[in-house]
C-alpha cells in the first residue's frame, strides 16, 4: 500500500486514542501505513523516552515485546554455549489497584556463532588423553642409509567412502580401503631401500567426510559414506598406525604429515593430534602438527612443498609460493618439488625456469556414484 507521512506527534495522539482499545494491525490498516512500519515507529519513540508502556486497560492482558531488554529475575539465568537469550517477550496484566502483574514470559534463545575448529580440537585433546604415550619405543633397523629419506606419498585415501560396483564400477568400503592402503605400504617397504628417514604423507582427503554429517564441508555436497562416523574414525587411526609401525621396520626415523583436505578440514589434524599422543613415548616418530595449508621440508640439497591442492587455483603458482613462503630454505636447496592430491589423476611437470617440478598423485579409491556419473574414470 501507498505509505502516509505521518509526524510523530500525530502518530503519538493516535496511539494514545486508540490503544489498547485495537491492536496494532488495525490502527495500521486505519492510517495507511504496513503494520511493520508502524512497529518501526513506535520502537523509536520508545527509545527516545516519548512512550513509555503501551496503556493498558483494568483486568485486561497485554503482550508486550522489546528490542531493549532486562532479563527477568525468573529468567533463565545460564544457557549452554553457544546458546544465548537474545529477546524476551511478557504477558502483564494491569490490576483495578493499578499494579501490574508478570502473568507470562518465555525468553528468545538463538544459538550464536560456534567456532568449530577450536571445538574440534578440544574434543581431539580429550581423545589425545585415552592413548597418550601407548606406543612404546622399538628396536629400529641394524643399518640405514644415513643418505637417503624415503617419501611414501598418499594421494587422497578417502577411508569411510562406500561405494557399489553395480553403480560405480568399483566396490569401496572401510575393509577396502584399510587392505589396500596397508598392502601398498608393505609392498612399498619391501622394494624401498633402507633409508635412515621416511615420511608418510597424507596428501589430504585421507577421510571421505569431516564429521557425521556426511556431507563436504565448505558446498555441503553429500557423500556416500560407509557406516558411522566413530567408525571411521577408529579405522583410519587403526591404518596409519599399521603404517607407521611399517616404516619403523625399516627406518630410523619416521615423519607424518597429514594435509588437511576439502573432505576433511578438521578430521585430518585431529588425527595427527592422535597420532602425535599416541607415539609420545616413540622418540623416532615426529608427527607434524603444523596447522598451515602449505607444508614444507628440506632432504639433502632437496626441498618438498606439501599441499592438498584445493586452495591453489593456479599450480605454476606453487613455485613463486614456496619461494616466497621459505627463501632461506629455496636459496639453499639444489632440486625442488611439489607433492599434490586433490586431482585423483597423476601428473608431473617440471619448471624450467624456477627448477621446481610438481606432482600430483592418484587415489587408491575407485569414483562414488556421483563421481562414476559424472564421467570421472
């Protein structure tokens, strides 16, 4: 409707003719303005002190509700985070002795802004606390080495992604995916030679959902995911430690990395910090708990970048990036190279003008049904 200019004394003299004898939709309606601006109107003059209580006749219920609030002393005193009381709305009743009675209240409970990753990584420090220092230290290999480091790279794992071969070409489920990563790691360590260091790398998505949502974080696209979260959970520990007991086999010093992926942003460092309580008492294994996207380090004259590849738009980026980002490290450092996940496909290219090579790494997990139809092989 076409809105009146109405001043504020003339809308005053109408308020205090006509309520509480009608409600505020029809003095509206009356006036030619919409009801919420007529709302709007009057919650400013509350606020400039030029009404005070809407008027209330003897006996009769008045449901009034305000922007600017004090709690009750009945109300809710505290809420569990990250609840918060963020109006309040109350029926009085004006008494024929002239008092006002509280008949009812309720309070406006909204759920404030929640920091998800500090709350995931105190739920990690209460699960750091059951396994703390559980893995003692062992015997290390007789001979190494000392000259070479072994990288055992694995690009987007996805344990907890189920999928159909009927649908998708490939059966895929939590029994898979630990049997196929421990046996490409055995195999590895058999043909691998006795090098004094090796480094297990997650290259990200080592999970195939963050948490039990069972959706990707950032789109919210959802996930064929196999059985329950704590599930998953329990199965991708129960992996990487048969890994990493692997490698200390045959190494004198092991190195996790787990790059936190698209798929699991928060389940992959809570893992590390699992796995870093769990082998506290191993003073061979160095688990990384860096929290940077972009991870690196030095072998020799041989300088790595570790990413999952999601948050570079551009690869021929990454060298100007691990320049920029170490340049003690850059100058001092003969060959370099980029490891990368994310693409599921393989794939090196070498620089020739910075000297800095980067290979992408393929997935031991098969295309869920989405990924299968939409062409992905």
């Amino acid at each position: 409707m076409a809105e009146r200019k109405i001043s504020d004394q003339h809308l005053l003299d109408i308020i205090a003719r006509d309520r509480p004898g009608k409600p505020w939709a029809q003095i509206a309606s009356e006036i030619g303005i919409a009801l919420r601006a007529l709302q709007a109107r009057v919650a400013k003059l509350r606020e400039k002190g030029e009404i005070t209580e809407p008027p209330m006749a003897p006996g009769q219920y008045h449901e009034l509700r305000r922007q600017r609030w004090t709690p009750l002393e009945q109300s809710a005193a505290t809420l569990p985070a990250p609840y918060q009381i963020k109006g309040q709305t109350i029926l009085r009743k004006l008494n024929e002795d002239g008092t006002v009675t509280n008949v009812m209240w309720y309070d406006k409970v909204d759920r404030g802004q929640i920091d998800w990753t500090q709350h995931v990584r105190e739920f990690a420090a209460g699960l750091c606390d059951e396994v703390r220092g559980q893995s003692a230290p062992r015997k290390g290999p007789a001979a190494v080495d000392a000259d070479l480091c072994n990288i055992i790279a694995m690009g987007d794992p996805h344990v907890g992604l189920y999928a159909w071969a009927a649908e998708a070409g490939d059966d895929f489920d939590l029994d898979i995916a630990e049997r196929h990563l421990v046996r490409a790691v055995e195999r590895l360590v058999q043909q691998a030679p006795r090098a004094a260091e090796a480094w297990l790398v997650s290259l990200g998505d080592f999970f195939h959902a963050d948490d039990q949502s069972n959706a990707t974080p950032a789109s919210k696209h959802a996930l064929d995911v196999d059985s329950r979260w704590p599930k998953i959970q329990r199965a991708g520990g129960r992996i990487m430690r048969q890994l990493i007991d692997l490698l200390l086999t045959k190494h004198k010093r092991v190195v996790v990395r787990c790059v936190r992926g698209n798929h699991d942003p928060h389940a992959s460092y809570t893992l590390a910090m699992l796995l870093d309580a769990l082998y506290e008492r191993e003073p061979r294994v160095e688990v990384s708990l860096d929290p940077a996207q972009h991870w690196y380090r030095a072998w020799g004259s041989s300088l790595y970048g570790v990413t999952h590849g999601h948050t570079v738009k551009r690869a021929d980026t990454l060298p100007g990036l691990m320049a920029t980002d170490v340049p003690q490290m850059w100058a001092s450092s003969r060959f370099r190279r980029w490891l990368l996940g994310h693409h599921h496909s393989s794939k090196v290219t070498a620089d020739e003008v910075t000297g800095c090579s980067i290979e992408i790494f393929r997935t031991l997990a098969p295309t869920d049904a989405w990924a299968h139809g939409q062409g992905y092989r």
